[in-house]
C-alpha cells in the first residue's frame, strides 16, 4: 500500500507583482487544498505525481476536472491514485471513466474523470470541498491583464518516493495573463511563468520545471467588498515553456464535456 505525505507549500510571484501586494489569503489557500487532488501513478512498486486534478460535482455526480493529455499514453485507472485527506493513504481510481473531447474538440486539453464508480469515492470526498462545475465554468475576461491568477499544485520536480511513502509540496504561483499571448484556440490561455520569482520566504529562487502541474487549477483572484480576494476557477493548466509562459484551457468548456464528451473506461 502507498502512502501520501504533503511537506508543506510555497509560493511563488513575479516582480512586476512583488511590491502589488495581491496574493491568495489563508482562506484562498484552503479552498484550493480542499479542491485541488494531486493525481499519482504506480507500477505496484513505485508511485510518482502525474498530473493534478480540481474535484467538482455536477448535480449528484462528482468528476475530477483535469489535462485530457494526461491519458494518451499513461496506465488505466486502476493505476491511478489519489490521496486521501485523512491519514494519508492514496486511494485507487479503478472504476473511474474519462469524459474527453470528440471531433472538433479534440484541441481542447480537458477531461473529466468520472467518479460514480470508484469504490473509495467517500474517503476521496471525506474533508474535501467539490465546487460546482456550473459555477467554476464561467467566462474568461478578454481585457483580465490586471488580474492576479494563482495556479496550485504538486510538480514532480518538488516529490519523492521512498519506502512506499511519496513526499510532495505544494506550489502556487502568482502570475498575470500574457500581454503577447499566442492562442491556439476559443478557449486557449496564456499567462507568464518567469526564470525567477519571489518565494513566500522573501527569497528570489529559480522557479521549478512543471511537470506534473497538468491538470491543475488556475484561479482568478478579485478583491471584495470586504477587503479580500475571492477565488474562481478560470482554467485548467495544460502546458508550459520555462521563461515565457503557462497555458491553460478555459474552465467553462468543460461543462460540454457531459453533453458531447468520449466516454472511455481506463
């Protein structure tokens, strides 16, 4: 049996956002730990991150909203893993179906990995907070450049197994929309990733490699009435080049993945 251990979080912002003082709040913090699910694969002799994954329901139905690129050559399923909130074991998806893009769709990197079947659904929501996917697929602001996103989750690069126990941290980065942003497609999105940004701990560090981020949220931040942020999920994150940018896909495509979604069992 594999084990999870979360040793901690850091966060990372840029320079153009050093002295802005926008950032997500302990509040924002532990809505997106209780939505965001680190996605494990195993060999039956050892476990390492894959992907990330934002847990949302549809009426009754609970799904797993993720990178739909993360299934073109990886195991079925029964392979995967995610970790419980209590105690820390990881929890198997066997029973889980992928809902991916068909036809004209195929650009768009989503899947959602439904979770009806998996008999461990209950430990898997246990402590955790599903947001409802039609109010995390809202529109994307064409004229956002002033909007801070917080993108969260487990790179493989901060992860390590050993003796059946894998060791992650938590990375959320602070970035802003592309100002020459390439999109590919409607529901393409770009958004800077730098060589160096500005720890949580004060220090400028060289930002990690994200593999392993696909499929993991990335929310817009706007303050309140009352003086904090508010969190939404915009995107879900795809892809990245060191240096310039992260990419993402936009949250509200995902709800046509229930209508026109391939079915496939992993």
């Amino acid at each position: 049996m594999f084990h999870w251990d979360n040793v901690g979080a850091t966060s990372l912002r840029f320079e153009q956002q050093a002295s802005d003082g926008v950032g997500p709040e302990p509040a924002l913090h532990a809505l997106m730990d209780a939505c965001a699910v680190p996605l494990v694969v195993h060999d039956y002799s050892r476990a390492a991150i894959l992907g990330n994954a934002t847990l949302v329901r549809h009426g009754c139905n609970y799904y797993l909203l993720t990178a739909a690129h993360l299934f073109d050559h990886s195991p079925r399923c029964g392979n995967w893993l995610v970790p419980a909130r209590d105690g820390g074991a990881l929890l198997s998806l066997e029973g889980a179906v992928v809902r991916r893009p068909v036809d004209a769709m195929r650009r768009l990197d989503l899947a959602l990995i439904d979770l009806r079947h998996v008999q461990a659904l209950a430990r898997l929501l246990h402590g955790r907070h599903a947001l409802p996917l039609e109010s995390v697929a809202t529109p994307h602001s064409a004229g956002a450049r002033d909007t801070v996103y917080a993108v969260s989750g487990f790179p493989a690069a901060w992860s390590q197994f050993e003796r059946g126990w894998l060791a992650a941290k938590r990375l959320t980065v602070l970035t802003r929309r592309a100002r020459q942003a390439c999109q590919r497609a409607r529901h393409d999105r770009v958004y800077d990733y730098g060589r160096v940004a500005l720890a949580s701990s004060g220090q400028w560090i060289h930002t990690p490699a994200l593999e392993g981020m696909s499929g993991a949220g990335i929310w817009a931040l706007t303050p309140g009435a009352d003086g904090r942020h508010h969190a939404r999920l915009a995107a879900v994150q795809s892809a990245f080049l060191h240096s310039r940018y992260l990419r993402g896909h936009d949250a509200v495509a995902a709800l046509a993945l229930l209508l026109d979604g391939e079915p496939t069992t992993h």
